[in-house]
C-alpha cells in the first residue's frame, strides 16, 4: 500500500511522542520541538528542521532512533533525511500532566536605561520565559513558577535556591514578566536584599517606618532576591517577617531567590525561616550535559552563529560550570568568530577556551570535612569524635558517603581520616545515606548543596 503524502505530520507526531520516552527532555525540548514531518518520497521520510545545525545534530546524535521509531509507525519506511524547512508548522508532543508551552511572543527588546530604571516593579524586560532555557536541572522549579501564573499564592512563598550563576534572577523576573503580560494592572515590586535592607534602614533614619510599610504592602506581588544576604540584620528580618505575614494572609505572592536552603542561611531568624518553609522551596542544580548543549544552542540561535556539533559537544562535554560560565566562553567564541570571519573548528575552540576550562578541583579530605561541618553548623571536631548524637550522626555519614562516592576515598582510609573508626563502620554509613537518599527529599537536598559547594 502506498503512503499518503499527508501521513507525514500524523505519523511524525506519533514518533514524537515515542521519542520523548527515550530521550532525556533536556534533548527532546532542544532538537525536536522545532522539527515537522514533510513527505515521504520512495521509504524516505523527510523531516523538517529549522537549520543546518540541527539537520546535522540529528542525523549524527539520533538518526537510529528516529528511524526506529518510524519504522515502528510504517514498515515501509527505508530511511530519514533531514530538510530545512522554516515555514512548516511547528508539532510538539507533550507528556501528561504538563502544560503545553505558551505560543511564542515577539521577543522583548531591552529598554533604554532611563526607561528600565523608571519602571516601578524594578523587573528586567529582558528576562523572559521565551529566553528561559529548560532542562532537567530547573524543570521543577520552572513548572512550580508556571503554577502560580496560573494560580497566584498556591505556592506562597515560592523559594527558589542554588549557587550562583544557575538562572534564579532569570526565573523569578520571568515570573514577574509574565505576571503583569497577562495582568498589565497587577503591583508588583522585584527588589534585592540590599536594597531592601537600605530601604529600612532609611525609614528608621528618617523615622518613617510607617511610610515604608505601607509601600511595599499595596504591592500584589514581592520578589525579593539573594535573602541570604539578610543574616545578622535583624531589623530588616523583623520588617520583613511582618510584611511576609500581610502578604500571606491577604493571598498575595511572595517570590524568594537564595544560594542556600533557608535552613541553612547563618543568622537568620527561627521564626523567618518557620516563614519560608511553610510554602514551595525548590533548588535548581548545576546543567547537565544535554541542557547545557540546550543552552550552546539558543545563545547561537539568538545570535544568529553556527556552531559546528563537535564544537557543541565539546564545550557541553568540557565545560561543568555554571550558565555563566557557559554564557561567557561564547561571547569569546563570538568575539573570535568576528574577527576570523568565518566559523571556527574544534581545534581552534579547544585552544581559545583551554584558559576557562576550571581543572578539576583538588580538595583534601580535611577541606571537605570542614565544609561540610560548616554546612552542619558544627565545629570540625564534633564529627571525628565519638558520640550518637543524631546531628553529628548525619553529618558524619553523610561526609563519609560523598567521600566514598564523589572522590572515590577508600573505605579503611576514611575510617582512619575519621577518628580511627573501622572500614565496616563507613560501609554501613554509606549504605545508609543511599538508602536515605531514597526516601528523604531533605537528604538530597543537602547532598546536591554540599556537592555544588565542593564543586562535584
């Protein structure tokens, strides 16, 4: 039976959706959610794609798949070329219970400095969720901030944490972005905690606390970023603690950006921290491999560059760091194409970026043990000796376990570093932070923090 040149949307969209089972979604939402069936000529399906980087991507990291997943839909079919094709409607499968992306807005152009600064809720137009690159290391925070888009307070407050230079400023003024795109009449103030902190401190100068209250109360929306940076400044804690209250109990969103878990941030309140964890806390980690090559692509997509696929890969495969990091190695690659005039190979890539690449780092089992004590809120000491308390316990199994499993540390040598504990002791401290890690979201949480701060 011949093939109907009209099945190729129909069955493409079906492989879609196989394909989205199989391949990580930092990929999938990468290389296939531009990509369209055209026709099939002689077995031949013809997939449209939006450039030649992509055309080359797929038919070098996924042709077996995609031709198996066609094969799977119609025996006929032999084979699959790859065709740019910009003007061919967009397919995109999408997994259950999760929203379907946004039809795509005309990109937002950053205002001029007088204009941005004169804006009252402080939010950069330019962070948007159409620049938003999502992958599996912010796919949870990201779907919590679509939430309250639709519904504001159902996370109150939402606490979005993780080292620096991973997308939290980004993500929470897309939040504030998309909040007054969809209600241009909505308050809502982004502020950092810096400011927020001279703001007090200038009421209390001034003695207009009063004033101060009432300002930041007859917003609908509060982002405030980088809390951790409100240690030890108890009044700004105060005010904060009681604005927070007005806020939650009229239902109004509150947004939190921190580098570090509430629980964790040094000189900050009991009662403010009670305050934060009663809502959503969210961390976003390091990108993986596929988002980071995500991440290569959009920033050439947007620049209007190509980057040759070995030359993704090897950043991607390179390049561990932050979005950052990854930002700032292709700017130099920019510059360096500019003034080439042409497009570089791997070669020239590998000796442009060899100086930004961070050598894996050499930490001494000292230096972890102190970190992670540090984490804990203990002094060094405390994990050597021997003693049952459960805080000291946990932070010793869990500093056993990382040295096992991160650093490859043998299991009597930790034993000795550890006070001179015997290595079937540190064996069952491992298998028991495995077995935690299972159940308990708040170890993994702490295991992913300890990891980014000793840059695993």
């Amino acid at each position: 039976m011949a093939i109907m040149q009209t099945d190729a949307p129909t069955i493409w969209n079906d492989v879609l959706h196989d394909l989205e089972l199989v391949i990580s979604r930092g990929n999938f939402t990468t290389w296939f959610k531009n990509t369209h069936g055209l026709r099939i000529e002689d077995g031949v399906f013809f997939v449209g794609v939006p450039n030649e980087f992509y055309r080359e991507w797929l038919s070098t990291k996924f042709h077996k798949e995609i031709l198996k997943a066609l094969r799977h839909h119609n025996e006929q079919i032999r084979s699959a070329e790859y065709t740019i094709s910009k003007s061919a409607p967009v397919v995109v499968a999408t997994k259950p219970n999760i929203a379907p992306p946004q039809p795509t807005q005309a990109p937002v152009r950053e205002l001029p400095l007088e204009m941005t600064s004169a804006r009252r809720d402080n939010l950069n137009p330019k962070y948007t969720f159409e620049n938003f690159i999502i992958g599996p290391f912010n796919e949870v925070a990201y779907s919590a901030s679509q939430a309250i888009l639709k519904q504001p307070g159902v996370y109150n407050p939402l606490f979005i944490y993780g080292s620096t230079g991973l997308g939290k400023t980004h993500l929470i003024q897309a939040v504030g972005n998309a909040m007054k795109a969809k209600n241009p009449n909505i308050s809502i103030n982004y502020t950092n905690s810096e400011k927020f902190t001279n703001d007090v401190v200038g009421a209390i100068q001034s003695n207009k606390i009063a004033t101060l209250k009432e300002k930041y109360r007859a917003f609908d929306v509060f982002i405030l970023d980088d809390i951790q940076f409100l240690s030890n400044r108890d009044k700004t804690q105060e005010e904060l603690f009681h604005l927070f209250n007005v806020f939650f109990d009229k239902g109004k969103q509150v947004i939190f950006s921190s580098d570090k878990h509430p629980n964790y941030i040094l000189g900050l309140e009991d009662r403010l921290k009670s305050r934060l964890s009663q809502g959503m806390i969210i961390d976003i980690s390091k990108p993986e491999y596929e988002s980071r090559v995500a991440i290569l692509q959009a920033k050439a997509l947007e620049n209007k560059l190509t980057l040759p696929p070995d030359v993704v890969d090897y950043i991607a495969q390179h390049v561990e760091g932050n979005i950052r990091e990854l930002e700032g190695i292709f700017n130099s690659l920019t510059v360096a194409i500019q003034a080439k005039k042409r497009d570089l190979d791997v070669n020239e890539v590998k000796t442009l970026i060899k100086n930004n690449i961070k050598p894996k780092k050499n930490v001494s089992i000292e230096e972890i043990i102190k970190t992670i004590a540090h984490f804990y809120n203990l002094t060094e000491d405390l994990i050597y000796e021997k003693t049952r308390r459960k805080e000291i316990v946990r932070a010793r199994q869990i500093a056993m376990y990382l040295l096992r499993e991160d650093f490859n540390i043998s299991f009597p040598l930790i034993g000795r570093k550890m006070g001179g504990r015997d290595h079937t002791t540190v064996i069952h401290s491992c298998e028991k932070v495995k077995a935690d890690l299972l159940t308990d979201p708040e170890i993994g949480q702490e295991v992913e923090q300890l990891r980014a701060m000793l840059s695993v």
